[in-house]
C-alpha cells in the first residue's frame, strides 16, 4: 500500500514538471530504501530460527580455542545448589561460586569464563538453577561461553555438618571427569571450599598455589567475610559471626544480606537494642530490597522480646 502511495506521489511530481534527474534519483533512493526495509526483514526471521545463535556460538567458540591454543583449560563455574533445604542458607550459593573461582583464577593453566558471559548466556537459554542441573543443559551453556569444562555442584547440612560436592563436566567429550566431596563444620567454610577447589585441580592435572585472603581482589573478599561470617553464626559463635559481617559492609556498605545476619547474630545474643538499630537501617535504606518483610517480623519480635525482659 505504502509503495503505491509512492508511485502516484512520484507521477504527481512528474506532471508537476519537477526536473526528470531529479525524479530519477528519487526513485532511486526509494528503491534503496525498499531493499533496506527488506534485508531487516531477513535479518529478522535469521534471528528468530536461530542463525545468529549460530554466529554467537562460532565467536564464543574461538575463546575454547584461544584457551586450547594456550595449553589452558577454559573453566565455566555454574551457581552451587542449595540442597539444604534452608531458606537461610541460599547466600551460599552464589558466595561459593565467587570464592571458588577466586581460587580457580590464579591457577596456572586454568581460565575461568567471565560471570557476566555465563549470566548472559543463561538468561538468553531462559534457564533456572534446576535447568542447569541437566547435563544436557550443561554441555549446551558450555559450547556457547566456549568453555572446556563445566564445575557444577551443591551443598547440604545435616548434624551440623556442611557437605560441598562438585563435578567436572567435560565439554567436548560430554563425560563426567570427576566428581569431589568435602564435609566439615560450618564455621570452617572457607578451609572447606579450599580443600575442594585443591581435589578438583588435581582431577585437572594442574598444580595449584592458593593466593591469601589479601590477595584477592575486593569483590571476592567481600563475599569471603560474608561466607566466613555465616559460617561462625552457624557454629554458634556469634562474636565472631558479627565482625565477619562487619568487615563485609566495611568493604562493601550496601550488602544487604550482610546487615541482615548481623541484626540475627544481636538477636541470638538477645542483644536486641543492636538488632533494631540493624534492621531499622535496612528497611529505611532499602526500602524496596526483598528481605525487608523479614526484618519487619524481626523488628516486631525484638519489641515483644525487650517487653519481655522488662516485665
């Protein structure tokens, strides 16, 4: 319809007695546009039957190949599942995915795939932390971030005890190259990823050489004061758990999990005066952060608990 328009328009201007080259190059630049407007329509119906899926799979390939042609191994490290069954204990699962490829990062012979690749990726699969658990989807996120293995793995509590597994996921091969456990107490979080991170480069024949806490940068840093801090809480060990806590929001003032544990450490020491002043600034500061409706029933439970120990 639109093109038909044009025409009549064009032959308007002809009998106007617009200059015939200049009606010619009109022409022209509407043909161009005509075949502009197609070739986006092509690219279009590409897109949605999945060729430049294919275009994206061949550039994040040549990463696995830039890794290969380096003698090193190209690592994507997946969130850890939380087989625990315990709401409280779901920070762990991105914290041990951080500090273990923390660790992984300085291993000679290892690259690790940058986080923001492997989110991209998983978010354009629209895949859960359930769907990742397939092998199937696995090897599928792991030819498109052009990674050569896969760790996957999850965690459980039971008689206090935390139990950490991972498994090695070759890429190419689709085979399981091995699978590590480590068990332990809770508060020893941090010696317990270590030992685990220790197993699975030795399944990698590589040799490894673990930086100190200092030395690593300060997002992971963050994340291990975090995790150490949830650890001692767990131990009982509450002194301990709130430094943990505090040297977090220290480096980091907006880790908002952070000042929740702290408010829960004051409250299992029934220091409830230091747990208000906790959870006051985090549901004012972060109004709009999805543990606010559990720090008001904390809130609400430190009132009672004062009114308790007054009476």
């Amino acid at each position: 319809m639109k093109n038909a328009e044009r025409d009549l328009q064009t032959q308007a201007e002809i009998r106007e007695g617009i200059g015939e080259g200049w009606v010619t190059l009109r022409m022209q630049e509407r043909k161009e546009e005509r075949f502009a407007n197609e070739r986006r329509g092509q690219m279009k119906a590409l897109q949605q039957i999945g060729i430049l899926e294919l275009v994206v799979l061949t550039i994040t390939c040549s990463q696995s190949v830039e890794a290969s042609a380096r003698g090193t191994k190209a690592i994507a490290v997946l969130p850890f599942e939380n087989s625990s069954g315990l709401e409280k204990l779901e920070p762990l699962k991105e914290g041990l995915r951080d500090l273990i490829t923390a660790d992984l990062s300085k291993v000679k012979g290892i690259t690790v795939v940058e986080r923001e690749n492997l989110e991209r990726i998983i978010k354009e699969q629209k895949l859960s932390l359930e769907g990742l658990v397939e092998k199937k989807n696995q090897i599928k996120v792991g030819k498109l971030v052009g990674a050569n293995v896969m760790l996957a793995g999850g965690f459980s509590l039971s008689d206090s005890k935390l139990k950490i597994n991972a498994h090695l996921l070759d890429v190419e091969t689709t085979q399981l190259v091995n699978s590590e456990e480590v068990t332990g107490e809770v508060s020893k979080i941090i010696d317990l990823q270590r030992q685990l991170v220790l197993k699975l480069v030795k399944d990698l024949d590589l040799k490894i050489e673990l930086p100190d806490p200092g030395e690593i940068d300060i997002a992971p840093e963050v994340n291990l004061h975090f995790i150490r801090g949830l650890g001692y809480y767990y131990g009982c060990m509450y002194d301990h758990a709130i430094m943990e806590f505090m040297n977090t929001i220290n480096l980091d003032p907006e880790y908002v999990d952070a000042i929740y544990w702290r408010a829960q450490s004051y409250m299992e020491q029934e220091e409830y005066d230091h747990a208000k002043i906790e959870l006051e600034k985090l549901t004012k500061t972060f109004s709009d952060h999805q543990l606010v409706p559990r720090c008001k029933k904390l809130l609400k439970e430190c009132q009672d608990k004062e009114k308790m120990l007054k009476e």
